[in-house]
C-alpha cells in the first residue's frame, strides 16, 4: 500500500506546483493588464513624445528636437484612434501649440506658436505682425513675416485676406521661422478641437538627417538612434531637459 500514498502524495505536489505556476501566470498578465491601462491612461490624458521633423520653428526648436507634450486640460484622446475629446484650457498668445491640420487631419501632428486668439485683427506690415492695431514683440522670430503668395492656399481652402479677422474657437498660428513655414498664413486658423497639448520639455536632441523623423521612416531613425550610440557627439547636449 506504501506506493499508492507516495503515488498519492506525489499527485497533491503536482496540483500544488501547477496551482502556483497558474496563480503566478495570472498574477503576472495582471500586472502587465494595469501597467498596459495606466500607459493608456497617459498617453491619452497626461501626455505623449513627439520628433521635430522640419525647421519651421527655428530657432526654437531644431530638426531633431525630441519633445514630451502636455496634454492635460487641452485634450483627452484613446491612443492609436482618431478619437479625442476637447477639455477646458485654452492657449494664450505665443504659447507653443501641437495640432491635428485642419486641412488634413490624418497627417502628422504640427507643432506651431499661438499668434492671434479668437476675435483678434491679425496683420502684417513692413514684415512684422499687428495684432488689433499694436505691433507684435516676437524676439523668437526669424526672417520678416509675409503673406502667403497667392495661389498657394489647399484645395478648398479660401485664400487668407489682410487683415484676418479671426473666428471664434478658433487660433492663428505660425512657425517662428517664417520664410519657411506652411502655417495659418496658408490655410487659415486652427480650430479649437485640433488642438490636442503644447510643448513642455526636449528630453532628446539629435543632430541627424532630416528625413530620419520623417513619419514612417523606421529604418532611418533606427540609424539615426544607433549613430548617436556610437557617436555621441551628434547628441546636442545642452538642449536636453530644456523647460518651455
């Protein structure tokens, strides 16, 4: 009789250590369950990371820059959906916004500076802004500020007329390096519910080829990253952690 209780309690160590394989498998796809609701959670309410691809903001920020967005107050969004939800903060006048284009939605979020609120004249004189009759101090600025050349507004789009008054809910906005910048001056105002954070901190600079932080260019940034590991020079150093 001895084998059938050793076979015995052979069987009960085996439903034991089974039990406890299963009781740490679930408690691992728990934990990884809350790490995968908490990573929702910021992305869509708190804020996200995004790559300057183009210099349409020099000199503030560089082809490279590497930007944590602060969504709080402004939007509230399912990450990897279209949807999002408009919230209560709205931008001040040359406060850095990041936005879905009017004019076509499902490209690349933009990156440019407030320059007229709802109800503001907006103008441009002898290259520089006028807004409601008083010149604009823009120490940011880079090159003079023109109209767009006629002709160049999207399809649908109706050509901007000086001076602008702009519509309620509504923002202009334009890049501080304005002889190189496709902005409000070529499509108008950014709505409101576009607007999804602003700008809050470069947490990574990379001096690299433009197109490397071009959307969908996974191979190019991969060799963008890795030249950085090997050649830390192309880090620009003293723009990390800079505070907007």
């Amino acid at each position: 009789m001895k084998p059938i209780r050793n076979n015995h309690k052979h069987k009960d160590n085996v439903r034991k250590v089974n039990g406890s394989v299963g009781a740490n498998i679930r408690s691992e796809i728990l934990a990884w369950f809350w790490v995968g609701l908490v990573f929702l959670l910021i992305n869509g309410t708190i804020g996200q990371a995004r790559v300057i691809p183009s210099g349409s903001m020099e000199k503030t920020l560089l082809v490279g820059d590497h930007l944590l967005m602060s969504r709080i107050g402004y939007d509230a969004g399912v990450p990897f959906t279209d949807f999002h939800l408009s919230l209560w903060r709205h931008p001040q006048r040359q406060q850095m916004i990041i936005f879905k284009p009017p004019f076509a939605p499902h490209q690349t979020d933009l990156v440019k500076r407030v320059i007229g609120l709802p109800g503001d004249l907006v103008d441009f004189r002898n290259g520089e802004v006028w807004i409601n009759g008083i010149k604009l101090n823009e120490n940011y600025a880079v090159g003079l500020t023109q109209p767009a050349p006629r002709g160049s507004a999207p399809p649908g789009q109706v050509e901007l007329a000086l001076p602008y008054l702009v519509p309620d809910n509504c923002y202009f906005a334009m890049g501080d390096n304005r002889e190189n910048s496709y902005d409000s001056r070529f499509w108008g105002c950014v709505p409101r519910k576009d607007i999804i954070g602003t700008p809050v901190m470069i947490y990574m600079s990379l001096d690299a080829a433009a197109d490397a932080w071009e959307p969908g260019q996974i191979r190019e940034r991969a060799l963008a990253y890795a030249h950085a590991l090997l050649h830390p020079g192309s880090v620009r150093w003293k723009r990390l952690f800079h505070i907007f």
